[in-house]
C-alpha cells in the first residue's frame, strides 16, 4: 500500500511495456525514447514498427552505422525534424565523425540538387542504365 | 573540307566539351550520360555541377560505394527516375551486391514510414537528442 | 474618444471580416483560427482559398469524417506541423477515435514506405492497373 | 525436352512461392501483381513488406475501401506512379465510384494547397490545436 | 444517321464544355490540353480547378513570365512531369529564354540542396528573419 | 591576460573566416547568418556552398529578385522553415512588396495542386509539349 502511494502506477498496458522491454534489452538503453512513447498510444502499430525497425536496423549484409547514416539522408531530405535528431544522434554513437557527417550531407545536398536537374531537363535514362 | 564531310560537327562549344573530356577522364568512360548532355544547354551551370559532383563523390571521409548508396537512397525517396537508374548502376559498379541494395532499400523503406509516425504522432525531440 | 477606448478598430479590412463571418457561421466558430488570419494579408488569396475549403469539404460523395482523415493523410506525409494539428482535431471532431487513427497513421506508413519500394525496384504498372 | 514441355523452372526460391501463395490466396487473384515480383530479389523484404500490407490494410476501425483512398492520397502527394495506378485500381475494386476519386483528388489538391500556404505564412499553432 | 456520320457526339457534358470554352478564348488556343481533358471526368473539379487558374495566373503585381517559371520552380521540385513539360512550354511561350530557364533551374537545384543542409544541420532561425 | 580580455579567440579557423569576410563584403552585412555558421562545422562543404550561392544568386539572365522569389517558392515547397525565413527576407529586401508575395504565394499552392491532380489522373503528356 505504502509502495503503491510511492509508485504510479504506469499509464502503459501490458503489451506496450513488453515492447519497451525488448527496446530497451535490445539497446541497452534505461528508457524508450518518446517516438516510442507517443506510438503506444496505438499498441499493434507499436508492435509492428518495432518489428521492422529491431529486424532491419539489425546488422547484415550492410553495417548498423552505414544504415543510420542512409536513416539521416532520408530524414533530411523529408525534413523530419525528430528523426534528423534522433537517428543523427545514433549515427554519431555507431561511429559517426563529424567528417563523415559533412561529406553525408554534401552528398544528400548534392542528390537533391541533381535529382532536380534531371526533372526538369526531362533527362532519359541511357540504355546502359536500363536493366 | 573533305575532313568536314566526313566528321560532323560536334553540337557542343569548346568549354563544355572541355567539361566532358573530364568526366569522361575523371570516371574511365568512353562517353557521359544523358545527364550531362542535357545539362549542356546551360554550360555554366554544367560546369558548376561538374566540379560539385567531382568534389562531393571523390573518396574522403566517406567511401565510394557508400556515397552512392546515399545518392540511391535520396533519388528513391525523391522519386526521381532517372537518378534512380544512374545511382543504383554506379553503386552496384562500385560493389554494391544485391544483398546490400535490399537491406538499402529496407532502410529507405523503413525511415520513410517512420518520418510519418513521427510527423503524424507530433512526437516531441527527447532532451538527450538536443545538440 | 470614448468610442475609441471601448472599441478597438478592426485591423482588417471588410473584405476580410466578410470572410471571417462566413467561416465563423459555416463551421459554428466564434472565431477564425490563425491560418485564415494569416492569409488575411492578402485579402483575394484568403477568400479564394476560403471559396475552395467550402465547396470541397463540404459532405458529397464522401462524408466529411473521410474528407479530414485524408487532410490528415497528406499533410503528414509533407509533414506540414500546422495542418497536421488542425486537422487532426477537425477529423477529432468529425468523429475520429484513437483506434481510427492509429490504423490511418498505419496506412500513411505503409504507403510512405512501398511509394520508395515501388521507386527504388522500378516496377513497371501491370497491365490490368492500366486505364 | 520433355521436361521442358512439362515444368518449366520457377525463377523464384520456395519462400517467396509461399508469400505468393499467401497472396494470391488473401486476396483471391490469379497471380500477385509486378511489385511483389520485382520485391522478390530480396525475400526477406518481400516477407515483411507482404506481413507488414496483410495487417495493415486488412478490415479493422477503418473499413478497406477507405484504406485503400488514403493510400492513393498518400500515392499521388508523392506521385508515385506505379502505386496510384494499383491502388487506384484497389480503390476502385473496393467501391470508390468516380464521383468518389474526384472528391478524393479535390481534397487532396487542397491540402497539398494549404500545406504551402501555412508554410510560406509560417502560422503558428493556435493553442487549440495542442495535445 | 447522316448528321452521326458527319457530326461524332461529343463525350462531353454542357457544363464541361463550357469550362473548355472559357480556356481556349482566355488563351487564344485551338484546343484544351490534356490535363483539362482528364479533369472533365470530374465537372466540379474541373470547373473550379479552372475558375482558380485563371484567377492566380492573370496580370496582377507578377506578371506572367514570373508566374509561369514559379510554376516551374515547384513542379520541378516536385518531380510532375506533365506539369514540368506544360509550364516549361507556357514559360518559353511568355518569353523566357534558354538562359533564363539555365539560371532558373541553377536556382531550384541550389534551393533544394541548401534546404537539406539547413534541415540536416538543424539551424535556428535569425532573430532578424522572425517576423 | 590583457589581450585575452580584448580579444575573444574566434572559434572558427582561418579557412572559415575567409568565407565568412567574402560573405560579409559581397552582401554588405556585419554578420553572417545562422546557416552559414553551423555548415562551418564543416568547411570544405560551407566553402563550396557559399561558391555556388554567390555565382548562382549573381545577376544574371534572371535578376536577384526573381531569383529570390523562386528560391522562397522551393522551400515552401519543401517546408524547409529556416529557409522559408531567410528567403522571404531577403526578396523583401530586393523589393517584394506584399503584394508580389501573395501572388507568389498563390502560385505555388495552385501549382502544387495541380501537380497532384496530374499524378491522380494520370494524364499523358501533349505531343506539343515534348521537346
């Protein structure tokens, strides 16, 4: 009873602090972060982001730091202000140096810049690029 | 004169074949891409476009292969076909495997998903992601 | 004097405030909200604008509860901050649970993230998807 | 010869013929469509793309027809034409009736107006609309 | 019978009709181009959709040279071809030359580049830029 | 002990207070702004950058308050909100009267409309538009 007045009882149900455990084990991180928090207010579109994040992100054919910097060139490009931070931040932990952080956005800089002159010059695509 | 009839003309003025002939020297092809013939109507903006891409996707910091990765996974998400076609063969020229370019597209996938759920959720920027 | 003291002149001018009054009696408001006031810098823009909301969100073939969850649908995915939050508490308002959007956001997801797959593998349209 | 005459050789490994068959078994066709046969060089991004559509876009609080419009609002705002041409087609199969698309692409055109126009004006949330 | 011979019935509607009447007298052309052709499916948004591109388009305080390479600025960016192919025609026919469309797209190239690098850098906004 | 007083070391290295002195001069301003101070982590990139800005931006076949304006157009386009503010400012400072802005506004919600209701309809490009 003194234990329950000391501790609130957290907001989450069972099947969204389930998932926070696995992130936080498969991180090794004390806490979620709030993309979590807020996406547990739906607990199966949690559960299944999570899904595809834990299996993608997972190294394989191309390493955990390779595959940040690719999440920061998209995030860029779309403009999303919480995943530049946040994957921008799990870059710079899987390696990142500020040197490879310049020269990733000069190329995600330069790809949306030519990706535009493509466009409007009507560009066709050589037939060596075709498959 | 009968040199001129047998050789036509080239369509180009001297400062953009100037640029070509270093592509062409820069990158060990026989000819360049329709990008940089299209881009000719307007020879300085050629030029300046040149020099950016020879610096920006020279090895540094950054490898190569990784670079044009980056190159694939910008066009993808922008949608720009031609770049697309252009990027994914001078990735998979520079070593790219098709292992490699899925996981790639995985991620492209995956990051352009998540930019929505953060958007959508308004999640607010965790402190420990504030520079 | 007097006057001036209990009634403080209308910053905008009648153009404007007939706007107003007729967003104010369509949606039942007591007052306008920042967005109208905003373009109310450029009078012919605003009730232009105004004109189209109208007639467009007006119930038809679709009811107004789908017309604001596809609002919300697009505005997520150019990630404009300012629609997302009105129009997800216009479709709130409309009669949108938490289960309706969390399977909205889930779709919004997945379109964001198979729009690239689609790009990035460049799948040709069947036949049978042809007009 | 006569076992060419017989069986040819699928191209596609046993686990992608078991996505298709789920497939084409959900959704009662014939065949799966190009985008799963272009997804099938990476089957594992097949597997989960293919769980990730089955969950999604199966009847819950949203009914499918409606899931299938927000797709082709999500679709067309990034112009990707393979997936407006499905899932138009989707829609359609779904019950969209033409009078439908065209309130569909009437809203859409809107936001994708007004998402400029709050943008370009930089409107500040009205406190409303917070959380 | 001999009028059907001479006379094929037009697939279009008065209401429809009308809106393509309006637009070949307003821009002294023989015939609408495709996009109005494709909207006439939907009469509604064909007809306001018109009603709006007259209206933004006319002479005001940009003339229509200005206009037209706007529409390019955001069709480019955007990535539609059929606008880019349309408004580049319309902007050639209101006079702008080769060179100008070369510094007009130097300028949407560098734009799109330079606004991914303000996103990826996350830059705070001048105290002298707030309004 | 004294001189330190006096003078603050400057934390930005000599290559990057040369670009920053060209900014300062070609612009006429005593400071340069916010974006150029954070690519300076960086300074190959904020070398090349303030290059092509300056050559780019230049007069030319476009003058400088056109070229302003169709940078605003892009990043409203792209939501890009530091540029949204310092773009705006600067064709204010050219000479956009409010005006000039409302219609510019105008153009780019009307053209990023009517680029979706190009993707939706999928509409086939006119012969008298292809090149």
């Amino acid at each position: 009873m003194q234990k329950a007045r000391r501790k609130k009882a957290s907001p989450f149900p069972p099947e969204v602090l389930a998932v926070f455990e696995d992130i936080k084990r498969t991180r090794n991180v004390p806490d979620v972060n709030n993309f979590w928090k807020y996406l547990a207010r739906n607990p199966a579109l949690l559960a299944r982001t999570w899904q595809d994040v834990k299996q993608v992100m997972a190294p394989g054919a191309l390493d955990p730091l390779l595959k940040e910097m690719l999440y920061v060139a998209v995030s860029v490009t779309n403009g999303c202000g919480y995943c530049i931070a946040s994957h921008t931040a799990a870059a710079h932990k899987a390696g990142m140096t500020e040197a490879m952080f310049g020269e990733l956005m000069a190329v995600v800089a330069l790809a949306n810049a030519t990706n535009r002159l493509a466009n409007g010059y009507r560009v066709p695509i050589d037939a060596m690029f075709e498959p």
